[in-house]
C-alpha cells in the first residue's frame, strides 16, 4: 500500500517517463522504484517503454514470421525467459505467479499472431502495430508488480483501451487531441479519485476500431507528453541515459555540454533536426497547457538535467547546440516560375503526406523547389511528384550524401552577425555551404553541407561558440528568461 493512503487521493502534479535504455535489468527496475518512492507522499504517474533491446527483439521475430525460413520461435522463446528472469530476480513467488500468468497471455497471444503471418505469408499496419506493442505491455505489467513488491499500490493501463485515438493504423501517428480529451476524462476522474500509482504504456496507441497503431521509435515520450495532458499534470520528467540535451552530439564533440534551460520552439527544433533526446511530437500535446518538461539522468538524477518552459533562457553565445542529421536528401524540383506558382507547394506537399513522406523543410527560388528529405524516402518522393504530371516541372533530380546542421538558439533571427560568423568559420575549414536558411524559424539557422564534411563542420562551430566561449567569459553565461 502508498504510505499515508488518506493523503494520496490528491491530483497528480508529475508524470515520470522511463524509456527502454532506463529499464534493462532488475537494478534498474529498483532505479525507477526509489524514484518514485521519493516522490511521496505526492502521487505520480509513471509511462514506461520496452525494456532495452525488447521491440528490436520483436521486430526481428516479425520479419523471420514474414521472411523464408519462418523460424520466429526462438527470438520469442528467448523475450520470454528475459522477462521471467526479471520477474523471477524482483518478486516474490506469488507475484511471480501472477507476472508468469501475465506474460502467458501475451505470449500466447504473440504466438498467434506471428503464426498467422506465417501461414497467409503477408501482414497489415496494425498486426505489426499489436506485435510491437508486446514490448510495452510486458514492461508496464512487470513494473507495476515491482511497485506492488515495494509496498505501493499500482494500476497498469494499458494505451489502446484508454482514448488514445488516431485518425489512421501505422507507424509514426499523432493522437487526435480532441478525441482524447474527451475519452480521456473517465479515466481521469478514475485515477484522481484513487490511491494507486497508475502505469500506462507507452509507445502505441489505436484507431476507432480498435487497431493498434505505433507512434515510431522512441514514442513514449510523446506518450508521456498526452497522459500529462490528460491528467492536466504540472511537471513531466523524462528519464534518459543522458542528462539532457547538450551542446552537441558527444559522440561528435566529447566536451559538449548539458544546457540547462530550453524554450519550447528551441527543444522542438533540437527534437526534429537530429538530436535523439526527445521524440520530435513530445511538445505538441501540450502546446497549450502550462507544463514543465525535465530531462534527468536515470543513474544521476540529483543532477541537473535540461529544463524545458514557456520561458526561455537567452544565452550570451547565442546559440545553444548544433544538431546534426546525416541522413538527409535534398529533391530539385525544377522549372521556369516553378518556385512561386500558386498552389503547387501545397499540392506536393498533399501527394507526399499521402504516401506517409514527411518534408523537413523547403527552400525555394523562382525556378527551384528544394525539398529536404529523409534519405530513405527521397527516391519515393521522386516517383510520387513524377507521377503529377505537372506542367510547371522540367527537371527532377535526387542529391544523397548531405547533412543538415540545425543551428539552435533564442534570438538568432534578430540578432546581426550571426550569419557572418557562422560563414567565416565555414569558410576559414574550408567547407562548401550547400544551403543556408534563416528566417524560416526564429531559434534555428540550418546549414547543409556534404555529409563528409558534417562532423568537422560541427566540431568547428562548437569550437567557435563554446570553446572560446568558456575561455574568455569562465563558462559563466547570463541568462535572462524573457516571455515567448
């Protein structure tokens, strides 16, 4: 039972999201258990994904079911006794039980499903979708009977069944926000009015008529961002292996540091461009909710992290991080007047939404559109606007290798000599600017050079801005919160 059970009938005020690379083993499990101990007497709710390694794990059984050999048993036999290992290494032998018998059921229902592919030889978007989402479901059940283990009450529930309803089955889907609130609010009102620790899973939701649907890789954090909507919470903190989002990758730049404040359209940018922090949507939820959003380190959670509000931190260097894409294209869409005819951005931009081909973003001139693309949707992209007919279009042609480096800070629109700046360093590495746009956001200036040519230009910026930085002002940047 939660300590003081009269007392924890109140409003939840924090969700803590666990992701996959948090819960590996038993002594994370009891990682996030003193976590959430530490929140009491106060009530939070808890999203969690996969444990690490999990929905690769079945992804791999999916495409065995689908491939030649069929031979998907073993990878499944072998998520099992992961998880009963797990069980067997936190629980007691009745909640052992009660986990064994748990895990049965979906496996049981896992087994059918993959048999089926096997025996028709073809799937669907939403059986993928309900395969992949074992992961999530298998976590969520285990960590509620860890909390039950340490003395707190839980209640696992689990996304598809709860009113988190999207418009379309797949991979990569939003949540109508409109449909949730409003089927939202039963459960809601539930869990205000208990004494338990609810647990949702994250990563998937589900259509009108009940398919599954997945909200892509590193969904759960997107996840977490609509259970906070729904249960109007004031804090939502993120657990990562890393303590927040930093001045660069650390893999590229190794002394990159955590920045501690962000404002939203600045997280939202270092999201969407590169940076593997946060799943990209996270922000959309609660566009228009008064939220905080914290990204902590599991292991190290007394230390600061990156504080995400309304209010943003203005840094005296001026930009806060370089976010780097390396897997990016660039489709030339050519044609006299091509560039401002009317409706024709509009138009390609329906045709690829149809075929799920999202666009980063868009450079034009009078006789050029430019679209930058996912490089493994490029070639598609191709045949689709091809395939317009379009008389305004002469010329299309594919250009691979690039990177886009998403240059991210408060003010850098209205700020004089940024751009300069930034050309000099280029020019002094002698690196080639393929494109350069500013203007089209207010926190980010992105640059597109030759993907070669990516990580030295990164480390020259860092270097330029922070490096320099930290050895004439002592690492010490003034922050002054200004409304956005």
């Amino acid at each position: 039972m939660l300590n003081k059970p009269e007392k924890s009938k109140q409003k939840i005020k924090k969700v803590f999201k666990f992701g996959g690379s948090c819960l590996r083993d038993s002594s994370s499990f009891r990682q996030a258990i003193r976590l959430i101990k530490a929140e009491q007497p106060e009530r939070v709710a808890v999203v969690v994904s996969a444990v690490q390694g999990v929905t690769d794990l079945l992804l791999d059984a999916y495409h065995k079911a689908l491939g030649q050999d069929k031979n998907y048993k073993g990878t499944i036999q072998y998520v099992k006794q992961k998880h009963l290992t797990l069980a067997a290494e936190l629980l007691s032998l009745k909640r052992f039980g009660k986990a064994s018998e748990l895990f049965s059921q979906i496996f049981s229902q896992l087994d059918r499903l993959l048999q089926g592919i096997t025996l028709v030889g073809d799937s669907t978007p939403g059986l993928k979708a309900r395969i992949l989402s074992s992961g999530e479901r298998l976590s969520a059940w285990l960590l509620g009977l860890t909390m039950e283990e340490a003395g707190l009450t839980s209640r696992v529930y689990e996304t598809d069944r709860i009113g988190l309803i999207v418009d379309q089955p797949g991979e990569g889907v939003s949540v109508n926000l409109k449909k949730f609130d409003k089927n939202f609010a039963s459960v809601s009102e539930e869990i205000a009015g208990g004494s338990f620790i609810p647990v949702f899973t994250g990563y998937f939701g589900c259509t009108e008529n009940g398919q599954v649907a997945l909200f892509g890789r590193n969904g759960s954090d997107y996840s977490a961002a609509i259970i906070a909507r729904g249960l109007r919470a004031e804090i939502l903190i993120t657990f990562k292996d890393v303590s927040g989002f930093l001045s660069a990758d650390p893999e590229i730049v190794p002394q990159a540091t955590t920045i501690p404040y962000l404002d939203r359209k600045e997280a939202a940018e270092l999201a969407y461009f590169g940076s593997r922090v946060l799943h990209p949507k996270t922000l959309e939820p609660v566009s228009d909710r008064r939220l905080i959003l914290e990204i902590r380190s599991f292991q190290r959670p007394e230390k600061p992290g990156t504080v995400i509000q309304e209010k943003t931190a203005k840094n005296t260097s001026m930009i806060k991080s370089f976010a780097l894409n390396q897997n990016i294209s660039i489709l030339r869409i050519e044609g006299p007047g091509v560039g401002h005819k009317p409706g024709i951005i509009g138009l390609i931009g329906s045709r690829l939404a149809e075929k799920n081909i999202n666009i980063l973003t868009v450079l034009t001139s009078q006789t050029c559109i430019n679209l930058i693309l996912d490089k493994s949707a490029a070639e598609l992209a191709c045949r689709v606007i091809k395939e317009l007919n379009e008389t305004s279009i002469k010329n299309l042609s594919v250009e691979h290798d690039l990177a886009l480096i998403a240059c991210v800070g408060f003010g850098l629109r209205e700020t004089p000599g940024v751009a300069g700046k930034i050309f000099s360093v280029m020019s002094r590495e002698k690196i080639n600017l393929e494109f350069f746009s500013s203007g089209a956001s207010e926190v980010a200036i992105y640059l597109i050079v030759k993907k070669d040519e990516a990580v030295k230009a990164v480390k020259a910026l860092h270097r330029e801005y922070f490096t320099s930085t930290r050895e004439t002002e002592k690492n010490k940047p003034e922050y002054t919160e200004l409304n956005c």
